[in-house]
C-alpha cells in the first residue's frame, strides 16, 4: 500500500487495473503523465520517400546520373549568355563614349557576327540537356491518351506555366531532347516507339522573334536546332 502523495495509486479487482512507476499512469490503453514527471520528447517525423511516378503515366527522368557540379556549369553557361548578350550593345556603345575605338569596332564586329550565324549543334544540346544535374529530378511524364493522339497526327507541346526568364521546366523537356544525338538516352522508349524518326527529327521549338535579336542567346537557340520565332498571329 503506497502512502498519501505518492505518484500513482493501484486499484485492486478493476477490469482496467493500472500500475504506477516514477513516470506515469500505465493501463492498457494510454498514458497518463504524473504532473511534475518529464515528458518525453515526440518521435521526429520520419522523412517522406520521394514520391514515384504514377504507373498510370509514361515517365523518363533526365540525366539522373549527372552531378551537381555539371548541372551548375551548364545552368550558369546560359545564365552568362543572357546576361553577357544583352549587354554587348550597351558596352560597344560605352567604349566608343570613352574613346576607345578599336575596342568599339571589335565589339560591333563581334556583335555582327553573332547576329548573322548560327546553326544546330548536337553537342551543345547534349550539354545543356545536364542542366537537369542541377535540379533533384527532372521528370518527362506523358499520359497514354497522349501519346496515342502523338501516334495518330502532329502535335504541339504547350507546357504552362514555363516561367519568364530560362524556364528550364519546359525547355529541358522539349525539342532539344530530341536534338541531342541520342534519342535512346534523352525519351522515353513508349515515344521513341509511337513517333518515328523523321518526326522526331523535325521537332522543332517555337520562341517569342525578339529572342533571336540577342547576341549570344541567339546562338543558344539556333543551336539547339531550327528553331523558329513565332508570334500571337
């Protein structure tokens, strides 16, 4: 028999019979914390596994074998370009303000030659396509509805929403996979089957015209294959 004020009191005969110890009230169902006693800390939760891709979809992850540090140069490559471009104009301009001419008509020159060439290249496509490194996951999902109305006829990606400025949600997952060389290595298999290669080949991306007015990103664009300027008409 325990003494007045001790931490728990056992009840004899009940159905439900509780035992005490220096931590709390023990039945078969709950704990009951004395006052005063220490309560413990909640278990933290466990981490959530990644969430696979519904088996209802066809999925293609890009790169998955492509490390960070590679995913950054490529990812920074570009940022380079598009701010480096942009500005070559304004420091032409800006040598010329300050009376240095040569370097003003070799900044024109080089900005003429960037705005009148380009062409696709295979292995630019490839090293922007590791940009996906960078990222956890880079993930092609496509309905089987989809690709059965792919089989049928040609199609238009609209892919929303895509961001302003890289949008490397929509980019790393249109034409330029199919640009890079290795179809095998950058699609899924179910597409690769249901759209034959001359139409993959002729898969082409559709920017906004004023982007091809821009040194350097032009070159980007132009190389990841005919791409084409479009506008609201």
């Amino acid at each position: 028999r325990r003494s007045r004020g001790s931490p728990a009191r056992r009840s004899r005969g009940s159905p439900g019979r509780e035992m005490g110890d220096e931590t709390g009230l023990y039945n078969y169902t709950k704990i009951i914390p004395v006052a005063g006693a220490p309560t413990p800390a909640p278990p933290a939760p466990a981490a959530l596994p990644r969430a696979p891709p519904s088996s209802a979809l066809i999925s293609h992850r890009l790169c998955p074998e492509t490390g960070r540090w590679r995913g950054a140069a490529s990812v920074l490559g570009v940022l380079l370009c598009m701010i480096v471009g942009p500005a070559l104009p304004a420091l032409a301009a800006a040598a010329a303000w300050r009376g240095h001419a040569a370097l003003a008509a070799a900044l024109v020159v080089f900005i003429a030659v960037l705005l009148t060439t380009g062409a696709h290249d295979p292995r630019l496509c490839a090293a922007y396509l590791r940009a996906a490194g960078w990222f956890d996951a880079v993930w092609m999902h496509l309905t089987p509805e989809a690709l059965a109305n792919m089989k049928k006829s040609p199609s238009v990606w609209c892919m929303h929403p895509h961001g302003t400025c890289i949008g490397f949600g929509f980019s790393l997952n249109g034409a330029v996979r199919f640009k890079a060389g290795d179809d095998t290595q950058y699609a899924p298999a179910p597409l690769l089957e249901a759209v034959d290669e001359r139409r993959r080949q002729q898969c082409d991306g559709v920017m906004a015209p004023v982007l091809f007015r821009i040194p350097l990103l032009r070159q980007v664009l132009l190389g990841f294959g005919p791409t084409r300027g479009v506008d609201v008409e």
